[in-house]
C-alpha cells in the first residue's frame, strides 16, 4: 500500500500536458502491429494499461521499441499474429483485455488472458458472445471472466451484430475482429461511443463506413485489407485532463491552460456539463492531428451551480463522472446523475465506492440504482481515509476533492494511478497543489508556479 494525502492548496497556475489520450494510445499499437512496415506514434500514454497491450503485441510478432519520445512498431500484417508462448497479462486494463481479444478472436492462434484482481472480476461475456458469432472459442469460467484461453479461428465469418449496451469497447472488439474476416461486418450501435476505432481505421485506409440511423449508427467493415504503416500522433487524455480541469475549478483563485488535448465530440461530455453548471472553460487553439479534433483548454475557478446532467450525454463521459462528483460537491444545490448502470462494472462498482466515499467525506448524497445526486455547498468537510479498490480513477477524484476540503482527504493505495496517469502527484503538486505521501514518476511540465 502507498497512501497519497490532499489537502486544502493554494490557487493551482501555469501550463501543463496531461498523458497522452489512453483509448488512442490501445488502439495505435494495434493498427501498428497489423501493419505492413514500420509506423512511428507520437505522445503514446506510458501507463502500464497501454505498456501491457504493447507486451502483448509483442508476444504475437510485432517489433516494438522507443525510441527518444517516439514509438516504433514493425508490424506483421493482418493474419500474421503468431501465437504467444506464455499468457498475455492485461493488468489492469479492460481496454486492452477487449480489443485484443477481439484482434486475436479471427486469427488462427491460440491465447490465454490473464490480470489482475480487478480485471479478473470484470465481465468479459459482453466481447466473448459477439466473437463467438465470427467462430472464435473460449475456455473459462461459467461468468467468463479472466482467466480465460481464446482460440481463434480460421475459417471466420463476417456478422452483423447490435451492441446490447453503450460500450465502445464492445463495438471496437468486433470491428477489431473484422479486419481479418472475409467480406463485410455491420456493427449498429443504438447510441453512438467514442469512435476512435472508426478514425484510426479510415487513418490506415481501412474501407469502412458509418451509416447514420434514426437512433444511433451502423458501422460497415471490408475485412482482410492490406495495411501499410502510418505515422501517428496521439493527443493528450481529455479524461486524464478532466482532474486538473476540477481541481482548478474549485480551488479559488486558480487559471491554468491544459494543452493539445483530445476533442473528440464523442468524450467532451464531461466539459460541457461542467459548462452548464457555470464553468469558465475555453477552448483555444483548435486544430486536427491524425483525425482527432485537438485544443488547448484554458480554466478558471469557477462558482458551480447543481445540474441535472442529461442521460443522454453518459456515453460521452462514462469515464469522468467520478470526479464530476468531486465538482458536485462543491456545486450549490443538487446534481443528479442518472443512467450510469455502466459504472457498476468498471475497475470498481463506482456509484457505490463514490458514494461511500463522499459520505465519509461529509459529503450528501443519494444512491440510485443507475446513479447518484450530490447535495453541494461551498465548504466539505473531508478528513477520510478512501479505500480505492485498485481504481486508477477513484484514487485521483478523491485526491482532487481534497485540495478544497477543510480536512486532508486520504486514499489508500496511490500506485494504481499509474495505470492511466504517470505523474500525476508531481504534475499536479507543480501547478500548486497539496498532495503528498509518495514519489510518481514526472510528467511534462512547463510555466508551472
């Protein structure tokens, strides 16, 4: 255990870069392993998450190195993943256990998939069920969590799947799966996800296309295209950019400028809710890199004021309601959150650990089945030890509701952040603010104060 400590700091200035963007990141090693030559990513996340799916690209034939800021991938084309010699461990990540599942779910190998507590406990049967319709076959436990032997197929057939629930992860194991498989894949979606899937693969030329329906998308597939390498640039983490972005918000007196971060319109949810409930946030310096929307953020300490945040938008921001309740708390009047059944199956049941949390914390708040509503005000209380629950980002939303707290707010066990978020204590501190208890790793930091 290595327990971290916040407490009440001083106004948070400067510029900084947050890591880059860990959905991408996933995804960049992928495509440059099913590439033909060498690709080079820029600004890949060098968290364990996506250092564990390198590994594991490595283990089926790629060639992967750094080289001074960059990465360099010598793929193997698709169909030319080896078998590995010894099970991949996916650590901590849901992310890289699904995609590579759904990589490996139409090549003729053979793979174990293997992590840690927490990963072992999440629900793998949402990937194995669509990839056992291509001709993939698993070996596990009735419930289908890790571990489990995938053995894929040779003979694969092209689907047309519906995703049951909102799930990027989901859509992207199958559209994964397709590239290998013979002829033409349909994933509909009844709520559009995060579709970086969808721009890394038209970036490599890959023939598909996205139908626009009266409720949500369907995604067409060609598999077996030949992919040839491709220079990529991944933009900084809009979900890791989303702490600093509330620590300044309710820390007064603060103004920092967050740069080059992910825009994509299907993960800002968090900051146009943020918006809504009165936050001055900007958005400078807008551009496109490799087909991603990027800008510079510019905050201010804001007043919040409680919100009903719209159903609709959690798909957009599955990922940052927990420390959308670190601002909630400090929002005058209730926000309600609601339409989060996928947060009972992240790394953690997070509507319970946040609840939990935030009580301990002095903190109102109602659970729901599918949510919560944070009951705000100006001064929290604070003062409690969190147990994270090996959860990278109940860790760090609990740290940053601590720098506005009257009392230190503890969590548990610090490590885990470093499976998203290398440097976050040091980044963090550089800019102003109180955290304190362990070394993490640095992080690019420039005009901090």
């Amino acid at each position: 255990m290595n327990q971290l400590s916040s407490s009440k700091s001083q106004p948070l200035k400067g510029s900084l870069r947050v890591p880059g963007d860990k959905s991408i990141s996933h995804r960049s090693l992928i495509m440059g392993t099913l590439a033909v030559g060498q690709s080079r990513i820029s600004g890949l996340l060098e968290g364990e998450d996506v250092l564990d799916t390198a590994k594991a690209m490595q283990a089926m034939g790629a060639q992967i190195k750094k080289q001074g800021n960059d990465w360099l991938v010598n793929g193997v084309g698709i169909g030319g993943l080896s078998t590995p010699d010894a099970p991949l461990d996916m650590g901590n990540s849901g992310t890289g256990a699904r995609l590579v599942m759904g990589l490996v779910a139409t090549h003729p190998i053979r793979a174990t998939f293997v992590g840690d507590a927490s990963l072992s406990s999440r629900p793998m049967k949402r990937v194995t069920d669509p990839l056992s319709l291509f001709g993939a076959e698993f070996e596990g436990n009735e419930g289908m969590t890790l571990p489990l032997t995938l053995t894929g197929t040779a003979d694969p057939l092209p689907i047309e799947y519906e995703v049951p629930v909102a799930s990027a992860q989901v859509k992207s194991a199958v559209l994964l799966a397709a590239l290998n498989t013979p002829g033409r894949t349909t994933v509909t979606e009844r709520t559009p996800t995060r579709d970086h899937t969808e721009n890394m693969f038209a970036h490599f030329g890959v023939d598909i296309t996205i139908e626009a329906l009266d409720h949500g998308n369907a995604i067409h597939v060609t598999g077996q295209p030949e992919l040839t390498a491709k220079d990529m640039v991944v933009p900084t983490d809009p979900s890791s950019a989303a702490f600093p972005t509330v620590a300044a918000l309710i820390t007064p007196g603060s103004e920092i400028i967050i740069e080059n971060v992910g825009m994509n319109p299907s993960r800002t949810g968090l900051y146009t809710t943020l918006q809504d409930m009165g936050a001055h946030i900007r958005f400078i310096n807008q551009r496109v890199e490799c087909g991603e929307s990027v800008a510079d953020i510019q905050v201010k300490y804001s007043p919040l004021k409680g919100i009903t945040v719209p159903e609709d938008r959690a798909a957009s921001m599955i990922d940052e309601y927990p420390v959308l309740c670190a601002a909630a708390a400090f929002a005058e009047g209730d926000t309600i959150m609601r339409g989060l059944h996928e947060l009972r199956v992240k790394e953690s049941d997070r509507i319970a650990v946040m609840v939990k949390g935030l009580k301990s914390c002095g903190v109102t708040v109602k659970e729901h089945e599918d949510g919560m509503t944070i009951t705000g005000q100006k001064s929290q209380k604070g003062g409690a030890l969190i147990k994270t629950h090996l959860d990278h980002r109940i860790a760090m939303s609990f740290l940053i509701l601590g720098l506005a707290t009257e009392e230190a707010v503890r969590v548990d066990d610090g490590r885990v952040i470093e499976t998203s978020f290398p440097g976050f204590t040091k980044l963090m501190n550089n800019l102003g603010a109180n955290i304190r208890g362990a070394n993490i790793r640095g992080a690019n930091i420039k005009g901090e104060r």
